[in-house]
C-alpha cells in the first residue's frame, strides 16, 4: 500500500468486502452509490477506506469513540479518537470543549471517502 503525503495522514481503515458494502469489526461504512459500483468491479475482497483528517468531524451522533489525545496547533485542533474501527485523527478548526477521555461521535460523508484494494500496488477504486 502506498503512503500519503500530508500531515497529519490519511486515516487508514482495512475493511472486508460483504454483500455490496464495507464492515469492519460489525460496522458498516458509508458508501456512495459510485463507490459500491467500484466495490462490485474489485477482484479482492480486502479493502482500504481512507478518510482525510479535516473530513471527519465531531457530531452529536455517529461512530462512538474516546478522544484520547487533543493537539491544539493555533488555528486548529488534531485530535485521535479511539473507535471501534480504529484510531481516527480529525482536524478541526479552532479549539474543542471536550477533555481526553471523554466519548464522542464522529461523522462523515461517504463522498469524501477513497476506496483502495489491499495488495501490493493498493490500487485506487475510487
């Protein structure tokens, strides 16, 4: 799998190919209808689902986590939240209200998502 270039990096999330959609430990990852069609075309079933840091974003609901660490950089905030799907860094403008060890939720559009195929080339679906 080829590394990305940016800071803090792309969150890497190996999933599973099940019916016509992702699951990682249980949960079902967002899809768009593009990104489903290009699952269905994939030759392995392994699967990486990359998520940017600045699209993911706190929410009232969605993936349930435990931010466990909080970096403040001035303008914005890096985050780690530990989930049941893996560790997620978020960047978010400004500063946050919320302490190291509190719960949260995560959210995101599947649209900003990227498809890539567990294998030596890791080619990208979309």
């Amino acid at each position: 799998m080829a590394e990305f270039i940016g800071s803090p990096a792309m969150n890497m999330i190996e999933a599973k190919r099940q019916g016509g959609g992702l699951l990682v430990h249980g949960i079902d990852l967002a899809l768009n209808d593009l990104q489903r069609g290009a699952l269905a075309g994939a030759s392995v079933d392994g699967m990486v689902y990359g998520l940017r840091p600045e699209d993911v974003s706190l929410s009232d609901a969605g993936l349930p986590g435990m931010l466990a660490m909080i970096e403040p950089t001035g303008p914005e905030t890096y985050l780690m939240v530990d989930t049941a799907i893996g560790k997620i860094t978020v960047r978010v403008p400004g500063n946050v209200h919320q302490h190291v060890g509190e719960p949260v939720h995560l959210k995101w559009v599947a649209e900003r998502a990227h498809l890539f195929e567990v294998s030596a080339a890791g080619r990208r679906l979309a």
